[in-house]
C-alpha cells in the first residue's frame, strides 16, 4: 500500500507544484483529492508499518549495523560490477538497509510537512519551526525529490535482483524462487 | 458601547464596505475621548511606508485617531518638533505614564556597534539609539505593537546580508509584542489593532502573535480567483487575469484577508485583482525566503552558491537517470538482468514452497484466518 500511494503522492504532488498534465491530472482539484486520499492511506499505513517494526522489534533488520557498514564494501563492489559473485545476506543488504533508514526518518518528515500545509491554520504553530509557511513548502517539495530519487532507486535495484522482490514492493507478498 | 464580537465582525466582514469603519468608529469614538490612551509612534530602520499607510486611513481618518481614539504623543513622520524638544516627550511619557502607553515601533532594531546604526536623537549629549529607545519605552509600556514586517519578523531591513545586524522588536525585547506584519501594514490593520487595545484590550493572537481579526485565514482560501486555482486555468506571467500561483503566487501560503479588505484607504485594489501575485510580505519569512517572487519555491542559500529549488529537483532527477540507466546498461551488458529476468518469468519449480512473512501478508494472513474462525 505504501507504494502504490506514494506513487500517486508523488505525481499529484508534482502536479500541484507545477500544474501540467505530463503529471496525469486535468485539474488542480483532481490532483489536490488524489493527493488528499492518498495522503490517508500512506499515512496510515506507515504509522501502522512503524508499529509493527516496534512491537516485533522489525526495526533492528532495517537499521544498519556495524556488521553492515563492514560488509558494505563488498556490496558496493558486487554492484559495480567488480566482483561477479553475488554476497548473500540473512535478509536486507547494506545497500537497502542504508535506503530504508533515510526513508523512516524523511517519511515523517514528509507527513509532518505535509501535515502542516494540509492543516495551514491549525498546526501553525509546527510551521514556526521551519520559519514558516513557505520554508515547509521548500521542505515538502526538497524531501519528495529525495525520496522520489531513493524509491525509483530501490525499485529499479529490486527488478535488477529478483522480480519477486518487485512484486513484493507493490503486492506485500515475497514468493523466492 | 459595542460588543466585542460585533467590532470584530465588523472589522472582518465588512472592511472592505466604506462608511461601516466610520459608523463604527463613531459610536466607539465619543465614548472615550477623554480615556485615550497615549501612543509613541517610533520610526526605527524603516522606509516609513507604515506611516504613509496610517495618514491613508479613511475611516476612521487620521485627524479622527489622534483626536479620538489615541493620544499620540510621539510620531517620527509626523511631528514638527525636533531635538531635545521631541526627545523629551518620551522621557516626559516614560515618567509620567508607566504603563500606560502603547509603543508602536515601526522597522528593524540594529544591533551592531551597540545600535548606532539607527539614532532617533540626542539624549545628554550622547546618541540616542533605537535599541536603547524600543528596550527602555518598551520595558514600561503596556503594550508594545510591531507594525509592519520589518519591526515583526526583519522584513526586507534585516534581509541578507544585513549588514546593521537588523532585528525584529520581539528580538530585542523580554515581553510580548504584538505583531502587525505588512510590507506595508493595511491602514484597517493598524487602526483596528489600535481600537482593539484602547476598547477591549488584547486581540486574540496566531502563533506568530498576529491579530487573527486581520491574518486568521490564507489569502488563497479567500482569493476571489480560487475557481481558477480549482480549475487548474493559470496565469503563465504577470498582467494575465487568472490565477497566479503559476506565477509565483504566495497567496496559499500568507495569512492575510487582502482580498476582501482591499488596498488603500479606499479599498479598491489588491495585487492579484491588479494581475500581480501575492509576494507574501506579511509571512515572517519575508523577502530571503520568498524571493524570486514570480518564482513557486523559494531560492536556496549555500555558502557562496544561491540555487532555485526547482533546479535542485531537475538535478537530482537528471543525476538518478544517469545513475539507473548506467547501471542498467551495465547490468544488460554484463548478462545480470537477463538473467533474473529469465529466473522471474520461470514457472516455479515443482516441491515445497517457501514463503517469507512480510508484513503486509501477516496482516491479510490474520484476517483470513479470524474470517474463517468466525465462520
């Protein structure tokens, strides 16, 4: 869920950043309700993602270790294609490991940002932290091009690895072969 | 006497109608003529425009506030009295009336070199500095209101590179300050602020202490060209009639009722209705962090290189394009994607099936199973 409405997040985002129809909305009132349905389900579905990472303390596989900053090099190789053999990890790789900790902190700040230019009045006073208003608009649009850079990036590396793990990302369900 | 929810309806909803300001005024008017409350206008690092603003005010006028409704003992822009002979109105107001008197200050405080980059006069043969000025008149008032963006938040006296080290009122001072933003302020929003104090005390005030009576909802929520916002039919530049956010309008980011309101005295215009966008002058990040004006997003600042975030996007994108495609050019070349490709699109091997859990599929999983329970 987290993906197909990120997806959608990202568009219509893009849209009400700079109105076009290369983005696939015709109206600003179309993409500002895409972005406000799909604001809920991703919202909710992270906030129920991080409770399950906490309570099955998930969050230890998706945080780096000191094992895996040493196993890094190797990855990094492997990816470069200076080494053919493939190193196999329990279940993360270093690579995604690094992804997915950037992402659990800039999703929150992307739904506090969003948060507050949703909620313009009433959550004002979270917009005093950024200087206001207009800075959080630089926030929001600044980490969607981070993350938008980072999902295409994890997206494309989980097609190169598996075309399990593609499904994976849109369906939930990891079926290897 | 009327009731404070009636003057702040008023105010509200019909600032833009003329004669309803003065109709009010003048029942509020005769009532306290003789309880005016004494006002010192201070003029700091400012271009003045909040004072043009006031003399612009029609209803009330300006000969009707300082008859009526304030006793304005101190006003740089419009007093004839110079030296010792101004400066000693303040001293005469600091001794007499503590706590009593409204300062307005108007402009950014320098603090460099101890404040003599802003003198307002000579006090014992030495210069009197602003900083001195607003921290001793503002210690004994009653209240103290900033008025226009520069004395609120630094405005365009304090922009980068400030060299006078400019800052806002609340900066330099330990108590509340009232701030009435605007570049420059609504002759309504000064007044009614004014009223307000003299007739009811303090107004409510938004998190950044701005009167909610004149900065409680976005321009864009009351803009009257929010259809074409809606519709998506923009103005690409300047001098188009249509909605301007493609041009750089601020208006959904800046709290302010400028669209029904209306500029000046008169309330006949406001930037957008003049095809212009909303630049945000009442917003506390006014002009470093809305500048380009004509431009969504603000620039951003690093050392030594200035970048539109617009840029920063292409860039990134540009950068992640270059990297995925190499490395997928690499990958095809080097026979990798073929190869998971052909291993994906495999029919599965006969035996066992191993699934991993993901959390996605415990939740469905656990639906299924309390589903099949129940039947």
């Amino acid at each position: 869920m987290l993906a197909p409405s990120f997806l959608i997040l990202v568009a219509s985002g893009l849209y009400i950043h700079k109105p076009s129809r290369v983005w696939g909305f015709r109206s600003m009132d179309s993409a500002r309700k895409a972005h406000f349905i799909a604001q809920y389900f991703f919202g909710f579905y992270f906030l129920a993602r991080a409770y399950y990472a906490v309570v099955t303390r998930d969050y230890r596989k998706i945080f780096p270790g000191v094992k895996d900053i040493i196993a890094l090099p190797k990855f990094v190789a492997y990816e470069l294609f200076l080494k053919k053999k493939k190193p196999k990890y329990p279940r993360y790789n270093p690579g995604q490991k690094l992804l997915y900790s950037q992402m659990a902190l800039l999703f929150p700040l992307q739904i506090i940002t969003g948060a507050v230019l949703y909620l313009t009045g009433k959550l004002q006073k979270l917009s005093r932290f950024f200087g206001g208003l207009n800075n959080v608009r630089l926030a929001h649009y600044l980490t969607t091009v981070g993350l938008s850079s980072m999902v295409a990036g994890h997206i494309y590396f989980a097609l190169t690895d598996s075309v399990e793990k593609l499904k994976s990302i849109f369906t939930g369900y990891f079926k290897p072969k | 006497m009327i009731s404070r929810n009636k003057f702040s309806r008023v105010f509200q909803k019909h600032g833009s109608h003329s004669g309803v300001t003065a109709r009010l005024g003048t029942s509020l008017l005769s009532k306290g003529k003789r309880n005016r409350l004494p006002v010192i206008w201070l003029g700091t690092n400012t271009c003045a425009g909040d004072s043009i603003s006031l003399l612009n005010s029609l209803d009330p006028g300006y000969r009707a506030i300082i008859s009526d409704l304030i006793d304005l003992r101190y006003y740089h822009f419009g007093m004839p009295a110079e030296g010792d002979k101004s400066t000693g109105v303040l001293e005469d107001t600091l001794a007499e009336r503590p706590g009593e008197y409204v300062l307005i200050v108007e402009g950014t405080i320098p603090t460099r070199s101890n404040g003599l980059y802003c003198v307002i006069g000579n006090r014992r043969g030495k210069p009197f500095t602003a900083l001195d000025a607003v921290q001793e008149l503002g210690a004994a008032a009653r209240y103290v209101v900033a008025v226009g963006t520069c004395a609120s938040f630094g405005g365009p006296y304090a922009a980068h590179p400030n060299p006078s080290d400019g800052k806002a009122v609340h900066k330099v001072l330990d108590r509340q300050v009232i701030n009435v933003p605007g570049c420059p302020a609504h002759p309504d929003w000064i007044v009614g602020t004014l009223a307000h104090l003299v007739w009811y005390g303090e107004p409510e005030l938004d998190e950044y202490n701005r009167p909610t009576l004149f900065y409680g909802e976005t321009i864009h929520n009351l803009c009257q060209r929010r259809h074409y916002f809606d519709s998506g039919i923009f103005s690409a530049h300047p001098g188009e009639p249509w909605c301007m956010y493609k041009a750089g309008c601020k208006g959904p980011v800046t709290f302010a009722d400028c669209p029904y309101r209306q500029w000046n005295g008169e309330h006949l215009n406001w930037p957008v209705k003049a095809n212009t966008p909303c630049i945000g002058c009442v917003s506390p990040e006014f002009p470093d962090h809305t500048e380009p004006f004509f431009e969504h997003l603000p620039d951003i600042h690093l050392p030594q290189v200035t970048v539109n975030a617009n840029r920063v996007g292409a860039v990134t994108g540009v950068l992640t394009a270059i990297g995925i495609g190499g490395h997928l050019v690499a990958s095809i070349i080097k026979g990798r994607l073929p190869k998971t490709l052909k291993k994906g699109f495999s029919p599965a091997k006969p035996g066992i099936e191993i699934l991993q859990t993901t959390p996605a599929q415990i939740l469905v999983d656990s639906i299924k199973k309390m589903l099949k329970k129940k039947r």
